[in-house]
C-alpha cells in the first residue's frame, strides 16, 4: 500500500512540476527589435509556479521514500 501512495505521489510531483513549467513560461513574456529587448512579468502567475515547484518536490521526496520503504 505504501509503495502505491509512493508512486501516486512521484506521478503528482512530476504533473506539479510541468504545470509549474507552463505557468512560469507564460508568466513572461519577452520582444526583441533591434538591440532593443523588452521583457514583462506576472508576478502572481510566477509565484504560483513556485508553489507548483515547492509541493512538487516534497511530493517527490515523501513519494521516493515511502517506494524505497517498501
């Protein structure tokens, strides 16, 4: 059973850790003309990213010691 939530939890982790990709790369956004660039960011979006990060890897932790628990 332990080894069950484990897997569930590194399945969890891995899904956090795309979402969070995907929030983070569409939080900024960039332009270029020239020598000119000019960048701009969602400050929410970003931190949400970080959150996915954050409980990403602690889910990916728990998860990869209740699988080598057994």
């Amino acid at each position: 059973m332990k080894k069950a939530i484990g897997v569930l939890l590194i399945i969890v982790a891995l899904v956090l850790a795309y979402m969070g990709y995907q929030e983070y790369s569409n939080a900024t956004v960039g332009l270029e003309i020239g020598d000119l660039e000019l960048s701009a960011g969602d400050q929410d979006s970003q931190m949400a990213a970080y959150v996915m990060w954050g409980v990403g890897i602690i889910s990916l932790l728990i998860g990869g010691k209740l699988v080598s628990r057994g």
